[in-house]
C-alpha cells in the first residue's frame, strides 16, 4: 500500500483520500429508501417499488449522453453537474410527502447516478495510468465498499420508522456527504478537467461516435460481459439473493444482513491482497477464474435452499456472499482498467458510458427475472441460470482474449505511471 500511496500522483491521492467518507452517505440510505417510502410516507409497497426502479431506469437513460457530455466538456464539469443533482434529490426526498415530490427527488438521484458512474472513470484514468490504473479502481472498490458498509451499520442504528425525522436526518446526511466530492472539484482537483481532445496527426478521427466504437469487437464483448456479469452478480443483491435466502433458504432477515456485512469484510481485507497477486497476468484470464469462483458461490446458495431452515441454510447463506465476495475482488479491478485502455484519451467519456449502461441494463434485468422464477417456486432453476451465467462469463472471456490488444489485457504495461490531464 505504501508503495501505491508512493506512485500516485497527488491528485490521484486526493481523490482516493475521501472515497470512503463520500460513499458513507449513500450507505446511510441505500438499504432504508424503500422503508421509507412504504414504512415512514406511507406510500403502498408496489409504487414504492415503482419510484424506487426511477433511479435505475432514469439513469440508464442519460448514461449515453454523459458519456458525450464527459468527452466534450471533461469529467470534472459532468461530476459537478451529477453531484448537484445528487444532493438536491437527497434534500428532496428528505421532506417529500407525496409521491410526486418523491419521483422528482429519485430522478435527480438517478440523473448523478447514469452520469456520474462514466465521468468519475474517465477521470480516474485521466490521472493514472498503466499498471496503477488498476490497483486505482481495486482499491477504489474496496474504499466504496467500507463507506457503504459503515454507513449502513450507522444507518441501520439510527433509522426509526417511528420517528419519521430519523430518515429525514440520514437523506440529509447523504446530501451533505455530496459537497466533499464537490469541494474537491472545486478547489485542489479544479486543474483536473478530464478533457482531451483528438490529436491533429490524423492518426485518428475527431469525432467518434458510439455506433463505431461498437463496431469494435473488443468493446461489444466487454459490454456483453460486463451486462451478465451485473444480471447474475449486482443485478441479485437487491432481490435474487434476499429473496432466495427468505423464501428457499428460510433464513432470517439477521442472517441476510449478515451476508451482506459478510460480504463487505472479505472485500474490504482482501482486495489489496489480491491486488498484489494479479498484477501482471491476463485480465481475461483473471475474469475466467471470477466466473469458476462465481460459480462455486451460487452451487453454494442452491445448497443452502436444499436444506433450509436450518444450520447448513444459515453457512451457506453466509458462505455464498464471502465466495461471492472473493469474485469480486477480481472483477472490479479488471473490467474498468481493460475499458479505459481500450479508449483513446478523447473518446474515454463513450467507452465508460457504453461499460455503464451494460452494467445498468444486467442490474434492471436481473430483478425482474430473479423475481419471476422465485415466485413460481423455481428455485433450483434461478440457481440454474446463475451458474449457467457464470459459465457465459468464461466463455466470453475467451472469446474477449483474442480481440483485445495485449497492453488493454494487462500485460502491455511497462512500469506504472501518471499522467495529469
């Protein structure tokens, strides 16, 4: 770590400096907004679910105009325009009592969530390069991780729906976690724009659009990836695995929130070992082994429906996200890294807006099918069509292997740099 925090550039230190504090606010509210709603607004169960799915529809929306917006005016201006509308939807919500205040607020949550996934990227690889850009995103992730995991316990603590000021002081408390990124940008990170523009050699075009960038290969099977890999991994946190724990397994909700801080710790302590031991090997080597131990980790979870109700349901709730966890350690550093090196420097906006929309696209989808086979009481086969995923990943990645350039797969890099923008 010590030799990482050495080679950053001070910018890139500044913006990993606060990640955790900045993502403790979305941990204060993310496992309590649909409470709210239903619990503490009053609002019946299946329009809370609907305003919910605003976020993510809203988001999958203006990921692509982002993703222009980021090439043409930087990452930094389109960060500060997300942010804004983050901490206003946030201060929004906090008060909202009718459910058409509240789909305002969730819209503007979800315009910073579609834009601000590709511009926070783009930035990043703007500031670090080579082999460190992918330490940047592994640490990156586990930071997020420990911000959402520590807000949540916090949230969970101090969260009453018996007293509705409780859920208005966490809404507040996540808008306001928005101005540190926001004074960043502002103040030490305000040189960092995040903008390139083409070089005039001709070498390559001055415009490109998403259409041709499609065309490449090495980018649709990233995309492909990259959407099953949400439907069958980020796609299930929220409904899938809960909802097999509760209905197969027959676990409590204590185990299931378990799980999950099972989850957080085993990223939190082992990406930076795991850093240590990929550095240098194939990415789209790294992404076959994910998909095996991705595997491994739902057979785990069809075990524990096998038996449920009791002490194996429980392990192997419990077992699945750790194993679960473990796959992620590899994903996140990988999936990022390999899309940025791919892009050229004034085309990084579209390359991250396309990875985000497919991410986007698997986290919608996958509910939507989790929810069908859990409640037709087609256990076996939800579990069925996660490993079946799994076994899609690794043949992607093969497939991915023979299209991507050898520096874009982790294993063209010389010795880690920085560039400023």
């Amino acid at each position: 770590m010590r030799a990482f925090w050495a080679a950053l550039p001070t910018e890139g230190r500044w913006l990993l400096s606060t990640v955790a504090v900045q993502t403790l606010g979305r941990g204060l509210t993310l496992p309590f907004t649909l409470i709210y709603l239903h619990e503490v607004r009053g609002f019946d169960l299946g329009l809370s679910g609907t305003l919910m799915a605003l976020i993510a529809i809203v988001g999958f929306l203006v990921t692509g105009p982002g993703g222009a917006l980021t090439d043409r005016y930087g990452a930094r201006a389109v960060l500060l325009f997300g942010i804004t509308m983050m901490v206003s939807g946030n201060l929004l919500l906090a008060f909202a009592t009718t459910p058409w205040v509240a789909a305002v607020a969730l819209v503007l949550v979800g315009i910073n969530f579609g834009i601000s996934f590709p511009a926070f990227n783009a930035l990043i690889a703007a500031v670090v390069t080579g082999e460190l850009r992918q330490q940047y995103f592994g640490i990156n992730f586990a930071l997020v991780n420990l911000g959402i995991g520590v807000g949540g316990i916090i949230g969970g603590l101090f969260a009453n729906v018996d007293e509705p000021s409780t859920f208005t002081a966490i809404f507040v408390g996540d808008a306001v976690t928005g101005l540190i990124p926001m004074a960043l940008l502002l103040g030490p990170l305000r040189h960092v724009h995040g903008r390139a523009v083409a070089p005039d050699d001709g070498s390559v075009p001055p415009t490109v659009g998403y259409l041709a960038i499609l065309r490449e290969p090495a980018v649709r099977w990233l995309a492909a990836l990259t959407f099953v890999g949400s439907f069958i991994g980020y796609g299930q946190h929220e409904a899938g695995v809960p909802g097999y724990a509760r209905v197969a397994a027959e676990v409590s909700t204590r185990t299931v929130g378990l799980a999950f801080a099972v989850n957080t710790a085993v990223i939190v302590l082992l990406q930076f070992a795991v850093l240590k031991r990929i550095s240098g090997r194939r990415r789209t080597r790294l992404l076959i082994v994910m998909a095996a131990i991705w595997g491994t980790s739902w057979l785990v979870l069809g075990i524990a429906g096998a038996f449920p109700g009791g002490t194996v349901a429980i392990a192997g709730v419990l077992a699945f996200m750790g194993v679960f966890a473990l796959g992620e350690t590899l994903l996140q550093p990988t999936v990022p890294a390999m899309n940025n090196d791919l892009a050229a420097d004034h085309t990084r906006g579209r390359y991250n807006a396309i990875s985000a929309a497919a991410f986007q696209g698997g986290a919608v989808a996958g509910p939507v099918a989790a929810g069908f086979l859990l409640d037709h009481d087609l256990g076996p086969a939800y579990i069925g069509l996660m490993v079946l995923g799994c076994l899609a990943i690794a043949g992607m990645a093969l497939v991915l292997e023979r299209h991507v350039p050898e520096h874009a797969n982790g294993r063209g890099h010389l010795t880690p740099a920085a560039s400023l923008p």
